[in-house]
C-alpha cells in the first residue's frame, strides 16, 4: 500500500445545488493533512493523515507537504492530430477546418508522424494533470491504432474512434464508398473494451458524413455493447445554418443525430452553444452530455455556452480542452475561461463547481463515473499534485488568503481552489499519477 499525504480534495457530487448559492456541503471533501491510500491502482482509504498512518503503519509515505491531491482532470473532448494545430490565427470554424485543421490532419497518413504526435499528446495531457480523455484522432485507421497504442502503453482510461467522414472534406481524409466500415470494425475488435481503452464512434460532424454513414454508424451502435458516440453540435452559426440546408428534414441540428441513432448516455457531443429548449431536454433524456469547451468557443469566436439553461435542464455537461481550437491543454486555463465565458452572461462558476466540471462530471459524461472521477473507495487511482504555490503571484495569493483565514486552511479552500483554477496551469502540476504509479513529475 501507498499513503499519499498532502490536502485533499474531490467531488462526491455537483456542489452547486440549484436553490442554494452556497456550496452543497455534502458534495465535496477537502481535509488538510489528509490522506489517500492507493492498492493495487485502487482508491483504497482517504481521510486524516494521522487516522491512516495509525491504520496502516507499514504503508509506503509519499508526503506532498503543501500539495493538494485532486483526481485526474477528465478532458471530454480533445483532438489528438491537433498538436500543430493549436494557435492557428484568425478565422472561424468553416474556415479554420479548411486554412489548418484539414491540411494537417493528411499528415496523419504518414503511421511515423502519427507515432510520434501521440507521443508528444500524451506527454502533454501527463504534464497538464489529465488523466482521462475522449479523443478525436483522424479518418486514418493507423492514426487511430497510434493512439490507442500509446494510450495502452501509459495504461490510460480513454475513448477514443476514428473519425468517420465521407463528404465536403479533402480526399485524403475521406472514407471510401465502404463508409469506413471495415477499419472501424477491425479497431472495435482490437480495443474497444480492451483493459482501460473504449472505442467510441466518430462522426466528426453532421455535414461531413452522409446520412448513410450516420445510419450505418446508428446501426453499428446498437450492435455493440457499450459503444457511444462523440461528435460536434452548434458550435458555429454558419455551420448551424449548413447543416439546415443539408438535412431539411430535421428539426434541428442535434435532432439529425438523433434520428439516425446517436443519442444515448456515454455520448458526448462538443460545444453545444446554439442549441434551444428542445434540444436540452433530448440531451437530457436521452442522457447525452455537452463538453463545455469555452477556450475554443473563444478563440474561433464560436459563441458563449449557456451552462445554467443546460444545467437547468439536467443535462450533463462535462469541460473540454478542444485542442486545438482550444488554446491550452490545461482544464485550471479552460476553466479561468470557462469563468468568463459565464461572467460575459451574467452567470458565475463556483471553484467548486469547476474543479467539479473537471473531474467527477468529465467522468460521468463518458459514463465513467463507477471508475474514475474522485477518491470513493475502490475507483482507479489516477490523480494530480497541484502547487498551490508554483509560481510568485499563485504562492502570495494563497498565502494572503490563509493568512486572511487565520491560518485555517479549510477556510481558506475556496480561496485557494479559486486561485488555482484562474491562475493555474501545467506550473501547478507537481505530479500525475495513473493507477496510482507516477506517470509525471515535474523537474
Ligand atoms: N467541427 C468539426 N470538426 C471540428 C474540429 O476539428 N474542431 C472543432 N472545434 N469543431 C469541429
Ligand atoms: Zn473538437
């Protein structure tokens, strides 16, 4: 057994209640001097360091001082083939697809660049605290194996699909009249359910797929036990008016997907931010999730994403990097601007909330919440250090608000989760761990 010791903090559930400004108390644990024994990769005890070393005396220490322990940040949505992407100047979604992100994305043919960019992706996802991810990587079938093999490798909890496009994209990235059906099937056979890897299917978009390829990718859902789907939805006003002439007969952008099979619980659909009433409400009974990726939504000047009405409508919503027309691998920077994505609204996000949205919701977006997304007993241990003092201006704002709270460092937590999450980046990652084993430390 490893006691890892240091503050810790998780989620239990969304410390938001929605009559109640202040923080659900029951939602979350944040325990100064505390403690996080791992066995065997698993959550097996939490709670005060001096109650867990009296309980498990020969345990293995590792003592994280002033470290706060958290989960693994879940990033729901990520592109793996746009590591050269990212920081692509001046356009909105049609045109950026077209200027960066398709050219790109051909190189992925090449299985050594792809090799090589996963490798480099998931350094970064280590050195910025994510543990877990649901990935776009290309239409290429060995693009796709790369991924997964290095996330195999590095023993990672993700999902993962090749992307399905058969239309209105270059031919280099388009599935053949076959639809992509045969490398689909041969990937679902090698990974889907393989250790901690979930196939996921990919359609990247409605425009970019036929009605066929969407309905045969319905089908292919309903044949295969735990295969969800990840995709986009009205992210761009242009693209939302495309879709309309592409498909007239649907009453809305989300409803092409759901007629042709593609809702359901797991599935997790980016951006969401033209969406009205009566899409939330299918979201939320069909139990598909929305991943909130507010530095995109920023940087292609996509539009504001309206987390209250989504979360008045109970739908699930989990955060993601959308790398890279996200701007930061780090889920602390997509939540400093997740925070003024809802300041612009009127709307505010709770450091409680956020590093919520981070983890545990992430985790149950991707219907993974039984596994990953806090410290219960028995979950896979795959969690982060952060430095509440990693750099100058993060160490004296912590420092003032503990002072501010007489030295009594629950009082401070919101203060210091706050500062984190709008001052923190891959600087305040000390260390991650996957399955309880260190996968990164910073130098
Ligand atoms: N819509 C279709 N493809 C993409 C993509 O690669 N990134 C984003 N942000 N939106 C998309
Ligand atoms: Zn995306």
């Amino acid at each position: 057994m490893d006691l890892h010791l240091g503050t810790l903090f998780h989620c239990l559930d969304d410390p938001d209640s929605k009559e109640n400004e202040a923080p659900d108390p029951a939602a979350w644990e944040f325990i100064p001097q505390g403690a996080l024994a791992v066995e065997g990769g698993r959550v097996a005890d939490r709670g005060p360091a001096a109650v867990l070393a009296a309980r498990y005396p020969d345990a293995r220490r590792h003592d994280w001082g002033t470290g706060l322990i958290v989960p693994g940040f879940v990033d729901t949505h990520i592109h793996a083939a746009q590591v050269d992407v990212i920081a692509s100047h001046g356009s909105q979604l049609l045109d950026w697809l077209e200027r960066y992100t398709f050219p790109e994305e051909t190189c992925f043919a090449d299985p050594d660049h792809a090799a090589a960019a996963s490798a480099f992706f998931f350094d970064q996802l280590a050195a910025h605290g994510t543990t877990s991810a649901c990935i776009f990587p290309t239409v290429h079938e060995g693009a796709t194996e790369a991924v997964f093999a290095e996330a195999a490798r590095r023993r990672l909890r993700i999902a993962c699909g090749k992307v399905a496009m058969n239309r209105f994209c270059p031919e280099a990235l388009r599935d053949g009249p076959d639809l992509g059906r045969a490398a689909t099937e041969r990937l679902i056979a090698r990974w889907h359910c393989h250790g901690r890897l979930r196939y996921i299917l990919t359609p990247r978009f409605a425009p970019a797929s036929t009605p066929a390829q969407l309905a045969w990718l319905g089908g292919l859902r309903r044949e295969v036990p735990g295969l969800a789907v990840q995709s986009h939805v009205a992210e761009n006003r242009a693209e939302v008016a495309w879709v309309r002439e592409l498909y007239p007969e649907a009453r809305s952008y989300l409803d092409v997907y759901e007629r042709h099979g593609l809702l359901g619980p797991g599935c997790v659909y980016a951006h969401g931010i033209h969406l009205d009433d009566a899409d939330r409400a299918r979201l939320a009974a069909t139990g598909t999730a929305i991943a909130f990726c507010p530095t995109s939504n920023e940087f292609l000047g996509s539009g504001l994403f309206d987390l209250a009405r989504a979360q008045e409508a109970g739908v699930t919503v989990g955060l993601g990097s959308d790398v890279g027309a996200g701007t930061s691998y780090s889920l602390l920077r997509t939540l400093a601007s997740a925070y003024g994505v809802l300041q612009l609204q009127g709307q505010s996000l709770s450091p409680w909330r956020g590093f919520y949205l981070a983890t545990l919701a992430g985790a149950r977006a991707l219907g993974l919440d039984g596994l990953i997304g806090n410290f219960e007993t028995g979950k896979e241990a795959d969690f982060v250090v952060l430095d509440p003092e990693a750099t100058p201006v993060l160490a004296r704002r912590c420092a003032r608000a503990l002072e501010r709270a007489g030295g009594d460092l629950a009082a401070a937590a919101g203060e210091i989760l706050f500062a984190l999450m709008l001052l923190g980046d891959d600087r305040a990652v000390r260390a991650t761990h996957i399955l309880g084993e260190a996968a990164y430390r910073r130098t």
